[in-house]
C-alpha cells in the first residue's frame, strides 16, 4: 500500500458501496478501520507500509478499479 494513496484508499473503502468504518490508528499504524467484526490495519514502520493479504486484496482491487489511477503500481 502506498502511504501516499492511503487517503484515497481509505476514501474509497469508507464510501456507501463499501461500508468499512475507518478509525484512529495507533501508534505505527497508517490506517485500520473494520466491517462486520473484521479489522483491518496497514501500519507504517518509518520507511514502507506493511499489511496482511486480506489488505492487500482490497488494495490491488482498489488499484484496478478506481477511475481517478487505473492501474496504480503497487
């Protein structure tokens, strides 16, 4: 996930269509919001992002189905 995008992202998941639910990261983390008791976080250790699969998932879908960046590189 790229920290840059994380906005958008988080945007885009947060939408009526998707209905995640964002809230406040933690300390070392750039995003976590959940959806029906799943939680999901991408945290940022000072040089990259890292997340578990299930994000990486919505991520590349987000990549190739957001009209603004098709195809963003992941």
């Amino acid at each position: 996930v790229r920290l840059q995008d994380i906005p958008e992202f988080a945007a885009w998941l947060t939408d009526d269509f998707h209905e995640w639910v964002e809230q406040s990261p933690d300390e070392g983390e750039a995003f976590r919001a959940h959806k029906y008791g799943m939680m999901i976080v991408v945290w940022y250790d000072g040089r990259r992002t890292i997340c578990g699969r299930h994000v990486m998932v919505l991520w590349h879908t987000f990549c190739c189905f957001h009209e603004e960046k098709p195809m963003l590189p992941c």
